[in-house]
C-alpha cells in the first residue's frame, strides 16, 4: 500500500521534506495513521517526541491516530504552532 | 445535471440565485441550458459572434477549463461549475456567498446610525449590498478583543480599525523592541521602548478617529480573562505562547464567544475560527500541548516578517464575516498557509464529542492554572513564561550557571568546554569566544566529539534548546553538565553588550 504524507512545520523541517510517499507492508492488522507515524518516527527519531502534540489528517480530513488508511491516502501531520 | 455557481456581479440576471442546476453533457450545453433559463445572461458570457466573453472564467471543480477542454469539458452530474469574472478590486468572487447565519454581535446592544463623516469614510463598503448601511452599522456596533499587539494583531487591528469597528480592545504588557520592528507594523522606529499599547492606540486612532480604542496593559490570566471577554463579541487570538493559546481557547468556549486564531511559525501560517456555535475548538485539534521546549517560538526559529500580515488579516477577514453574518466562516475549517511555495490547504475539522472543554462531557468547566498544564513554570526576574513568548523549560538550578558566573569561572582560567547549539546562521551573528558550534539536531550524531569527562557548558539563544542539549548529553554519560541561563542574550546583556542582539 503506496500513501502520501505531508508534514507541516518543525516536522517538515526534521525530515528535510514537506512531502514523501511511502510503501507500508500490510501487516495482521489495518494500517492506521498511527502506523505511518511510526514507521516515519523510525526514519527521523527526531520525530518520536512530538508523536503526542501532533494532529493528523487523511486526505485533508482530520483524523486519529487509530484511523484506518487505504492505498493511495494522502496523510497531514501537523505540529502546533504558537507564534504570534 | 450539474450545479452552476453564478457570482455576485451576475445575479441580478439569474434572479438573484447564487446556484443554478442546469443540464448537458459539456461545459458548452450546460451555459447553454444556463442562458436558456436565464435568457439576461447571454449577453455578459457570450460576444456577438456567440464566443464566451474573454473576462469570462469557468472552472469546473476548481479546474480552469481553458487547461481542459475549453467548453468541450465533459461535466457529470454532481459537478460544480463556477463563473467567475474577472473583477477589478483584485478579489475573486467565486459566487459561493452562503450566509454565516446571524452575526455574533449581542443582539441586545443598540446599533448605532452612521455620521455623514462615517458614510463618506466607509463608501466603498456602503455600495455593496452584501456590507452596505446595515452592516456597517452592526461593524459599528460590534467589539472585537485583541490578544496581543504584536505580529498578528498588528495588521489585524489595523484594518478592523480601518473597516470600523466599533470598539477595538487590545491586551498587551510588552514594550516595542526593535526586533519587533520587521513584522509588527503598528509600531514604528520611534516607538522603541515605548508600550505597545500607546504605540498600538496612537496607530489605530490614526488611521479611524472615530472608532474605541480600549487598552488592556496586563498579562491575560485565568483570573481576569473571562472579565476582560466579557464585553466583546470576537476574540482576535494573536498570541505568541501555548498557555495563553489554551487560556484564549478555554475562555471563549466558556463564554461562547468565536475566536479568530491565527498563528505563525518562520515561513508557515494556520488559521481558524474556533469556539463558535457549533464549530470545534482548539482543544479539538490539538487536545494537549505539547511539552515545553519542543515547538520553537518565533523568536527561537524565526518568523518571514510579511507571513503575519498574511495570516493577521485573514483573522481580520473572518472577524468582520462574523460580525456582519455574511459569507462562508472559516468555522471547522483549518486553513495552513506555506509562504515559500505559496500554497493554502485546508483541513476539515470537526467538533470532537470528547473534547474536555467543548464536547458533550466537558471536564474542564472553569479556567484552569494554564502554565502548569502546558508544563511551565514561572521564571523569576523577566515575569511570568507568558510575557516570554517562548516554551521556558523548567529550572534546575544544580544544572544551570549564569553568565555573571561563567565570566568569572573563565577568568578564573577553569576549563570548561563551551558546545554552543545554536544554527550556523545564528552563530553568526554572535558567539562567546572559544565556543564550539554543534546544532542541537547534530548532538545526537556528534557528541563523540566532545570528551564526557571535561566539564561542559552548553549555550543557545535563550536556554531552551540548551537545556535539551545538556539532558541529552547527561542521558549519553556526560557527567558535568551546565546550562548557560538566558543562553547568549543574557551573556550580552551581562558581559559582553559589544555584541549585536538578535
């Protein structure tokens, strides 16, 4: 399964790309967002600590970290921002 | 069949409808079936030779059909097809004009008539029907609370105050610095070392003497927040750290007032109006803070000086909606705005029933000790961490040494090893003699570099990113460890003012 995912912010900054596509195994189990995180966090372990303020979104919906994707899914994370 | 979204300058051909169902199988039979139904329309799409006019524009699901198929662009039943003419005031009317539903402002306040003076100042919003007499009058009427006088709420008061609103309320206790200067545009050069506040009134006043001004010099609290929203009927949220952000949010929801969030990060912007009648809040998005020092304030990771105006008065924008009940609120709606590729996307959001302070159970019901949820606590000397507007870490004074006692330990000949993990580019602007740069992402892959035995100081801008540093290097065995509190600016101010400040 072939998902986009976007990131937005300081996590853009981390991976050094706003967007990449990743290929996800499929495992037991439906893949979740919470999933592509993880294997993203695995890449850049920078990323690991921001695993709880994050928000998500699947394509362009906000969604949870338990939301199950299809192929072809385009997944946003997005850190807070709090400049003003 | 198809839906066909006529603009506003169109309607008065189409009998006023905004939409218009229409059959065929191409853009070209569809505006056929459209003319049919709307014999008046003819004339301002089409030319004599029966060509669409030039100015004319129609899209087809937001695809412009002059890269597709011209009028030949098959349509399917369920498309949506825009007409949109060109219009000179560089606005672009997409025709999608749903109206909010009723404004925001209390319905039980007096609106006011408007002057000669008034009529003449505001002509250009009189003549559209969609502001007109009425709405100026409830623009007039209305009270809009500035959180901050700063990036955003710069621009965003500057044109509420142009537009005329009635009363504009701005909260701030900071004073102008010059490193404001780039991006706050209500502050001037001269205004250095004044308050923002006085800055702020003497700049709004000056561009509408007939509005309110009120002026709040005080760090907004859970104790006075919900006294200070009290009057006002919007919530302008321009502030600059995650407590108050919460504050603002939690304070708007309990009063059920909308608030216009804006926020910016270096070249990245994200607004949305939260809090409003059946619209999600920010604790819907983004139910817990994150932990202090992980999100960089402006002053840590920068800020493009035009991205607040941006953002500023897309706040302004949706106030001014809200306030005249006009057009389609950015309620449930997250707009992120990237300035280096010039792109805006928007998220759909929805109210979350589990929400503590807006879903059907709430727990939070009162405001609550906001620095202690996002995990700050207090500093002495510069005030509380909501006048910093940074992610203070929280101090421990056995891992930290001041600049006054690091000058000393210098003097003194010790050696201690400086690790300054600031970026390449900050490194240039200043440094303390004798530093070492590893950016605080390179720790990780280059501590090998340091000896775990020799005693380190580490050193940023302000002592956050320092502070992460050093427990990182603790985690990896280092054993004498020291943060420089207030990293360099706090060394400037203290030892060396030779140095430019950033």
């Amino acid at each position: 399964m072939r998902v986009t995912v976007r990131l937005f912010a300081r996590l853009r900054d981390i991976a050094g790309t706003a967007e990449l596509a990743r290929d996800l195994a499929p495992g037991a189990q439906a893949t979740t967002v919470g999933d592509v995180w993880r294997q993203l966090a695995k890449e850049f372990p920078e990323l690991a600590g921001y695993e709880r303020s994050i928000s998500s979104a699947v394509n362009a919906d906000y969604a949870r970290m338990d939301h199950v994707i299809r192929d072809g899914d385009e997944i946003a994370f997005l850190p807070p921002v709090s400049g003003g | 069949m198809a839906k066909i979204l006529i603009p506003t300058p169109l309607r008065p051909y189409t009998d006023k409808l905004d939409t218009v169902d229409a059959s065929g199988a191409t853009v070209g039979e569809l505006l056929a079936d459209l003319t049919r139904k709307h014999a008046g329309l003819k004339a301002h799409l089409y030319n004599d030779q029966g060509k669409l006019r030039s100015f004319v524009n129609v899209y087809v699901n937001d695809e412009d059909i002059r890269y597709l198929q011209k009028e030949l662009t098959p349509v399917s039943a369920g498309d949506t097809v825009s007409i949109i003419p060109s219009v000179a005031g560089g606005s672009d009317d997409r025709g999608t004009g749903l109206a909010a539903g009723s404004a925001v402002v209390d319905a039980a306040r007096p609106v006011p008539q408007l002057t000669n003076d008034e009529v003449k100042r505001y002509s250009r919003h009189l003549i559209m029907p969609e502001v007109g007499v009425d709405g100026q009058r409830k623009l007039k009427a209305a009270k809009v609370l500035c959180i901050g006088a700063g990036g955003l709420g710069s621009p965003a008061s500057m044109y509420l105050a142009a537009a005329g609103v009635g009363t504009i309320g701005v909260v701030d206790f900071d004073v102008v610095d010059f490193s404001n200067l780039q991006r706050q545009i209500l502050h001037g050069t001269p205004d250095v070392g004044r308050s923002k506040l006085a800055s702020a009134k003497d700049r709004l006043h000056a561009i509408n003497p007939e509005i309110q001004i009120e002026t709040y010099e005080t760090a907004l609290s859970s104790q006075n927040a919900l006294k200070l929203f009290g009057p006002y009927d919007v919530i302008l949220d321009g502030t600059d750290n995650f407590p108050t952000r919460y504050l603002v949010n939690d304070a708007c929801v309990l009063l059920g007032k909308p608030n216009a969030y804006g926020s910016i990060f270096r070249f990245e912007g994200q607004a949305s109006v939260f809090a409003a009648k059946d619209g999600p809040c920010y604790r819907c998005l983004y139910p817990e803070p994150p932990p202090p020092g992980l999100v960089p304030s402006c002053a840590e990771g920068g800020v493009l000086g035009v991205l607040p105006g941006i953002i500023g008065v897309i706040q302004a924008t949706e106030t001014v909606k809200l306030i005249m009940g006009i057009g389609e609120p950015l309620i449930g709606r997250f707009l992120i705005y990237d300035a280096l590729r010039m792109k805006f996307r928007e998220l759909k959001l929805r109210k979350d029933p589990e929400c503590p302070v807006c879903g059907t159970h709430p727990t939070v019901t009162k405001l609550i000790d906001y620095e202690q949820f996002c995990g700050v606590t207090p500093t002495q000397g510069d005030g509380s961490p909501l006048a910093q507007g940074g992610t203070p870490v929280p101090v421990n004074p056995a891992t930290e040494i001041t600049a006054a006692e690091l000058k000393q330990r210098l003097d003194r000949g010790d050696a201690l090893r400086i690790v300054d993990v600031r970026e390449p580019n900050e490194y240039q602007i200043n440094r303390i003699a004798g530093s070492v740069l590893i950016p605080l992402g390179d720790v990780p892959k280059r501590y090998a570099e340091l000896d775990p035995d020799e005693e380190i100081v580490v050193q940023c801008k302000m002592g956050s990113r320092s502070a992460k540093a050093a427990d990182f290097l603790r985690s990896v065995g280092f054993k004498r460890v020291l943060n420089l509190k207030g990293g360099i600016l706090d060394w400037i101010d203290k030892v060396d003012p030779s140095q430019p400040k950033y």
